[in-house]
C-alpha cells in the first residue's frame, strides 16, 4: 500500500500537491474540483499589502503625492479595492472556502511592509484559515538600503505576524540573498513555520511603440523547479521548518524529486492553468506509478534521499558541478 501523506505547517496531508496561490481560487466551484482532482491542501489568492493600505487611506495619500512628479503614477496600479473581493471580502471567502471544502485552507498575504497585516492577519485566521502564508515580494531599489537592512525588515514582519497568530505560518521569499541558509534560519528563529522556496519576480516589459512599461505574465516551466531543487537540498536538514517548492512543478516526477530534495509540500499553479484542474488527477497518478514501480512505499521513504547531506557527492550543489557543467557541452566539428 503506498502512502502518500505528509505533514506541512503541522496539518497531515493526503499527499504532497498543494494548490500554490492564484485567481483560480477565487471560485468555491474550482475549489471543490480541486478537492475531488487529489489536491492536499490549498493556497488561496493573495490579499495584497496595497489593498489593505488603500483601506486605511494611506496608499491614496501616497499616490496623490506621486502625482506631482508623475500624473501618470496613478495608473501604475490597479482597481486594488475591488481586486480580489477586496480586504472584507476576502475574509468572507476565506470562511466560504472553509465551508466548501473538506481539505485545509491557506490564507495568504502579499506585501513587504508591517502596515496592516498584523491586524488582517488575525481576522485570517479568525475567518478559519488553516495556516496563512506570507507572500514578501520586495525589490530594494535603492542604494542607500543595505542587505542587512532588507533581512531584518523580512525578519521583524514574520516576527510581528506570528507572534499575533495561533495558526502556522509559511513565508514565500525570493532566492536573492547573501546567504539563502543564514536567512532562513533567522526566518525560522523569527516564527516562520515553513518555507516556500520560491517567489517569482514578474519583470515588465517595455512597449517600444507607446514608449510605457506594462506588465509581463510568463507561466512557470518546469527547467524553473533546478533552482529550487538545489535551495531546497541544501537547506534540508540546516533547518528545522518544512519547506514547499514552488516553480516549476508540472508532473509527477517533479513532485518526486521535490520530495527527495527534502521538500515536504509542492504546489502548482501553472500546471493548472495550462492543462486544467484536472492535472492534478494526472499528477497524482504518475506520482503514486513511479513509486509502485521503483518499490518505494511512502513519501517519508523518500524525502531528503537527494539533499545534499545524503547524496555521496555533496559538492555536487557547489562549484564541482559548476565546472563538470561548462565541461559537459559537446563542440560541434566546425563544417
């Protein structure tokens, strides 16, 4: 018999697939079929740090001083009070979600500064939440900001949350620090309850013809998941939060080598996307074949088996594989 649970943020799940944010959660329905298409647990779409700040009125005041530089500032953002149901509706959701489901339900805040959260993160839970996430999407722009300062402010904001909650909390971070193990044992020694490796920075793009900057959606693929397979197998066993791969996992065999990376969670977002909520039925399939074939009968078996304390050749995740690579590629014989 195979065993496919896991534990994550101290839920015990049916499996590793878990439903990463996004606007397919924002319908009870896609929920529902979700559930029914194997997913473990789900991530529900971000409440944003802007919509929280444009209901205490503080982001309009920025705005409104914005313009005297640049009268086109305001159209940089959107509708945010009626994005995602906005602040109170999304609370609202969260206790629908609850109620249509039987799996947990992950609350999730996207943001980069205190502000708000703190407050919104309780009535989260409050609504049922499961867990919540915190989604930290920052780019320093400045050169007056050191690193140092960008780590303590993601250390204070997680530190601040979890201490005002009793449910877990998981922390999406980006992989652009210094020193990625460093950091995550601050977050873990701050409250973070797990770690999701990682946050995709969306970069815009220039429209050459109307001389603007517009925003660029790219779907993840799956050569995505190498940079969080090797984060993740370096960081299982420094530390003591779980960790979730998000990135890049498209099929079964990607949440295989997330789990023996030492992943305890994968989530899928793209996949869903391009093939349909569905996928997850495929996902789950080709995840429970390969085991049966390869005779493994858990995933406790075989999660950290490629990490790299367990691996025979660990530098493999330094610089050994860095030179084996660039070595690697055959020279075509010129013609």
């Amino acid at each position: 018999m195979i065993d496919l649970t896991t534990n994550y943020l101290g839920l015990r799940l049916q499996n590793p697939l878990v439903v990463s944010a996004s606007s397919l959660s924002e319908n009870l329905g896609n929920l529902r079929r979700m559930e029914d298409s194997g997913a473990a647990a789900i991530v529900l779409q971000s409440l944003f740090e802007e919509q929280i700040d444009i209901e205490s009125d503080r982001l309009d005041q920025f705005l409104e001083q914005g313009t005297h530089s640049s009268p086109e500032s305001l159209t940089y953002f959107p509708d945010m009070t009626a994005y995602n149901l906005g602040p109170e509706g999304y609370l609202e959701h969260v206790r629908r979600a609850k109620a249509a489901v039987g799996i947990p339900i992950i609350g999730s805040l996207n943001g980069s500064s205190p502000g708000g959260w703190v407050e919104y993160a309780k009535k989260i839970e409050q609504a049922g939440a499961d867990a919540l996430e915190l989604n930290i999407y920052y780019i320093p722009t400045s050169s007056d900001l050191a690193g140092d300062e960008v780590d303590r402010m993601y250390c204070d904001l997680v530190g601040q949350v979890a201490a005002s909650l009793h449910i877990p909390v998981a922390v999406k971070i980006s992989a652009y620090f210094s020193s990625l193990p460093h950091m995550a044992r601050r977050l873990e020694l701050a409250g973070a309850g797990a770690l999701v490796l990682f946050n995709r920075f969306y970069q815009p793009d220039f429209d050459l013809e109307n001389l603007e900057v517009v925003p660029n959606l790219i779907l993840s693929t799956p050569h995505e998941l190498l940079l969080r397979l090797n984060w993740v197998a370096i960081l299982y066993g420094q530390i003591k939060a779980d960790m979730a791969v998000s990135g890049g996992v498209h099929s079964g065999l990607d949440v295989l080598k997330s789990m023996m990376a030492g992943a305890s969670v994968a989530m899928l977002t793209s996949a869903l996307l391009k093939n349909g909520i569905g996928h997850l039925s495929t996902v789950r399939g080709e995840l429970r074949k390969w085991m049966e074939e390869h005779e493994y009968t858990s995933i406790r078996q075989m999660r950290g088996s490629m990490s790299q304390r367990a691996v025979t050749n660990p530098a493999a995740f330094q610089r050994a594989n860095y030179v084996r690579v660039l070595s690697s590629y055959p020279l075509k014989p010129s013609a």
